[in-house]
C-alpha cells in the first residue's frame, strides 16, 4: 500500500515507522529538512521537503496513486486543508487528520461537518485520546496502563510487581493450575528496561512491570492475585484545566460513581473558562506546585492526583509533591519519552504518553479490515492487537499449540461469538474468532501475515 505521511514529528515517525515495518511504500512530508533527513535515513522511507498543504509537494509525493494520506503536522488548519487537496486534487481514497483545535473539534462532533465540504475520513483528536486514557487509568488505579478490547469486555492491565506480591518466583504455568478458572494470562513482562513475551516456565520478580489480558469480570480478581487491590475513587485533583483536563472533568462529572474533583489551573482565563464549563467541580486559579493551593484542593484526602497541563516537568514534579504529601495515587501526562523512565523512581504510579495514544487510534484506523483494534505499549516496543479470523486466514481451523507464533507473540484472549475464553495450546482457532494477541514489535509483521491483515486494509 503506498501511503504519504504529513509531518515527521514524533506522531509521524512512529507511524512511519510502523507502516514502513510493514513493508507499505511510505513517503514522509515536512517543510523541516532535517526531521525529514532523519526519517529517511533511520526509516525505509522517502522524503520530500516542503509544505504538506501545497499541491505540487503533494504530487511530488506521489499523491496521484496513492491509497491513503496521514495529516499529523502541528497545524489544525496544513492537515484539514491537506486533506482537502488530496480530495479535490488528487482524488485520494483515504484521509486521516489530526486535529487539537477544540473549536473545529465541537463543529465535527455536532454534526456541522459535512464530508462534502471537507472530506476527511477519520479525525484523530490527541486531546480527547489523552482524556480517554486518562479515565480509564482513574477507573483503575492498581494498573499504570490499560486499554479495552473485545467491546470493552477485555481489559488489558499493565501492573507493577511490589515485594509483598503473593505469587512472585511462582512459574507461569503453576498459577495457570492454582487458578483454573480466571480468565486472564500474562502476555508481556518488562524486566529491567527489557519487554518480553514470557513462557510457561518463566517465574515473576518483585519490580517486574507485567501486562494481563483479563476478561472484565475477573479484573478485580486477577489484581488481587497479582496483590493488587483496586481501590473506589471517590476524590480526584486535576492539575491543568486545558483540554484534556476539562474533557475529564466534564465525564467526572456524569460518572456513575459520581466522583468528587477539584481543579488547579495557572492561567487565569483558561480557569475562568474551566469554572464556567463545569457544574460540579471547584476550579482554583493559581500553581499546582504550591504546598498551600495543593493543601487548599484537599490533596491529603484525595484518592488521586492526574497532572496533565502541556509542561512534562510541571506534571511530574506537581505528581511527585502530590503523593509526598498524602495523595494515594498519582498520574501525569508526559510527552517526552525520556523521561518515562523516571516514573517509577519518583514514586509515580501511571503516566499518559500522548504519542502512543495517538499513534495507537491511527493505527486502528489504518488496519480497518480484518484488524479491529490496536494499542502500541510503551515507547512502540510492542503491540496488543485485536483482530478477527476469516477463512482465508493461516490460521483458522488451527490449534493454538500448531500455529507458528513468533517468540514474541503470545494469544491473551479470543472471542468465539458472544463466548469469551482464556485460550489453551488445545484451543482451536476458527473462522469468525476474534483474537486479542501480543506482539513484540518486530514480530508484528509475522503476526498481521497470520491473519492476512496487510492485504486488505480497507
């Protein structure tokens, strides 16, 4: 598939990277030469310099023949008028754009947009996939990373292994004995910075960062076994009032368990817009690293601290003064990958990359056909895909202990209609099965071929 990319920031690449991985014909697009330098020199790719908008950079690229372009430039307006371009001009099948801009964002949500009039297929909002994550690791604060599958009736967990886990130097195949009936296996295990696909023999260690495929009715289970109760949220402080951390608020404030939630943010016109916004939620205009606004937002009692303004250090720092100060759990927002490694030192229970969140909605997109779902784990080290067995499929008609996975890959689920089952080396896989399958991620590719994926994408 020949598919040009618009923006070689850190969206770009990584979809780049992952689509040029795949064996497609990936043409990158950005008006900085050395961004585009890099890409073609890291990444099997071409690259054209120049403004991804413009009709003769597009052509250029290739835009006459291809199947799909990817607007991800830092411009609301480059990626909409992009897209437009490559519709009106070029006549291409397939437009994603990337979108931030609230205002454009509540026009295409109340049906102001018209395909007609702008034609983009799927519009991708980073800030609404960051508020999504954010509530989702809120709604289980005993994992540092989750994502739903299979309808939401599979839960991927990625937990932190502490001393006192009841089933540390146990073999993987013993607890599949001991309990026979949770549906939920480890898939991946990360060990000193290293990710790992882990076998029947393998045992767990304290410090271990383990990710579970759970069905939803034994997540509480399968935490309490790993030592990891999950706790009610019923208190929440929110440092940052932009979007994302309005977008929060705003579900906090419908939610079921009706959670209480305090607001801190800097700007003072961005508070005033947050309090004007919000019903239910006491807004404070001042600094989330302050002891006193901090103590003033009733920090102590609070259930959970979720830093998300647009400085990596303020969200850090204000995460790590939280928790010092009595917070039972903190989450923040990070966009710099290198400092994703700090977050266990310091102490801070989960963290939101917003390039994974992101790069995972496009990909699901992207795969539309037989692949229904991806989530990219960490810094793109891995892959958790859901996708669905058609006859033509290698694997159909297969047990799972035949089929030629790739070290690895390893099966966390499959749906066999409205049945959900913990697969066995005797499970056998059949056409119109759904599987939800880790892959480390240079085995994504071998996997995707199990399936057929790359052939039909959408």
């Amino acid at each position: 598939m020949k598919i040009i990319i618009c923006g070689a920031g850190q969206v770009g690449w990584q979809i780049a990277r992952h689509l040029s991985g795949e064996r497609n014909d990936v043409t990158v697009v950005d008006n900085n030469a050395d961004l585009v330098r890099q890409a073609t020199e890291v990444l099997d790719v071409q690259g054209i310099v120049g403004h991804a908008s413009y009709p003769d950079i597009l052509d250029r690229a290739g835009a006459r023949d291809v199947d799909m372009i990817i607007a991800a430039t830092h411009s609301d307006e480059v990626n909409m008028v992009t897209c437009q371009v490559a519709h009106s001009v070029f006549a291409v099948p397939r437009k994603i754009a990337r979108l931030r801009a609230q205002s454009y964002l509540d026009a295409i949500y109340s049906d102001l947009y018209r395909r007609d009039h702008m034609p983009i297929d799927v519009v991708i909002s980073p800030e609404r996939e960051v508020a999504e994550a954010a509530l989702r690791r809120l709604s289980v604060p005993a994992a540092f990373d989750t994502h739903p599958f299979l309808d939401g009736m599979v839960q991927l967990l990625g937990i932190v292994l502490d001393d006192d886990c009841p089933v540390l130097n146990t073999p993987l195949r013993q607890l599949t004995d001991l309990f026979s009936t949770l549906r939920a296996i480890v898939v991946g295990v990360r060990r000193k910075g290293q990710l790992f696909a882990p076998e029947p023999g393998d045992q767990l260690f304290a410090g271990d960062q383990i990710y579970i495929v759970s069905h939803r009715d034994d997540m509480d289970r399968a935490l309490d076994i790993f030592g990891k109760p999950n706790p009610r949220q019923e208190r929440v402080v929110i440092v940052g009032g932009g979007n994302v951390g309005l977008a929060v608020a705003k579900k906090l404030e419908t939610s079921a368990r009706r959670i209480r939630s305090k607001m801190i943010e800097r700007d003072r016109r961005a508070a005033e817009r947050a309090a004007d916004a919000l019903e239910r939620t006491i807004v404070l205009n001042g600094d989330g690293l302050s002891h006193e606004l901090l103590n003033e937002a009733g920090i102590t009692k609070a259930d959970a601290v979720l830093c998300v303004t647009d400085d990596d250090k303020t969200n850090i720092l204000s995460a790590v003064r939280a928790k010092q100060a009595g917070c039972r759990m903190s989450i923040c927002l990070v966009n710099d990958p290198s400092l994703q490694s700090l977050m266990q030192p310091l102490g801070i229970d989960a963290y939101i990359n917003p390039r994974a969140t992101t790069v995972s909605s496009i990909l699901q997109h992207i795969r539309h056909g037989r692949v229904r779902g991806v989530y990219s784990l960490g810094d793109a080290e891995a892959e958790v895909i859901e996708a669905q067995v058609l006859s033509t499929s290698p694997i159909a008609g297969q047990l799972v202990r035949e089929i030629d996975f790739p070290e690895g890959a390893l099966v966390g689920a499959v749906a066999k209609g409205d049945r959900i089952i913990r697969p066995t080396g005797a499970t056998r896989i059949e056409e119109g099965d759904v599987i939800v399958i880790f892959a480390l991620a240079d085995d994504v590719p071998a996997v995707e071929r199990l399936f057929q994926v790359s052939i039909d994408f959408f």
